[in-house]
C-alpha cells in the first residue's frame, strides 16, 4: 500500500509523527503534529514541501487517564 502523502493546507487526519520533505533545500526530517493542525508551508520552498505519517501518537491532553 502507498504512503500517503499531505500538502499544505491540509489538516492532519492523526496525531503523530510525520517525516517532512523539502524541495531539495534540506534533508528530511520529522516532525509532531497533532490531529486537525494544518500542515504548514515552508518559508523556503513553499508548498512543495510534504508529511507522510510515520507512526501515530495520542495527544495526552485527550486521553481518559490523564483528563482532569
């Protein structure tokens, strides 16, 4: 199955880590965002910049055990 990918302007569909590639500027490296945030354009290569989820994470702030 095929990653996929996400562009600027989209909202992240899970909480997680995501690899972030760049257009040839930088390596690629991770990053976390959180279920809903909008994936960000870059402020060197714009929106060629793209998040493919490595591996989900939940945010504690929702988690039953740790609601207050």
């Amino acid at each position: 199955m095929a990653e996929q990918v996400y562009k600027p302007s989209q909202a992240a569909p899970i909480s997680g880590v995501y690899r972030v590639e760049h257009d040839g500027h930088r390596e690629a490296h991770e990053a976390i965002l959180l279920q809903g945030e909008i994936f960000p354009a870059c402020n060197v290569c714009g929106d060629e910049v793209r998040f493919i989820v490595r591996h989900c994470a939940n945010d504690i702030r929702v988690d039953k055990d740790f609601v207050s």
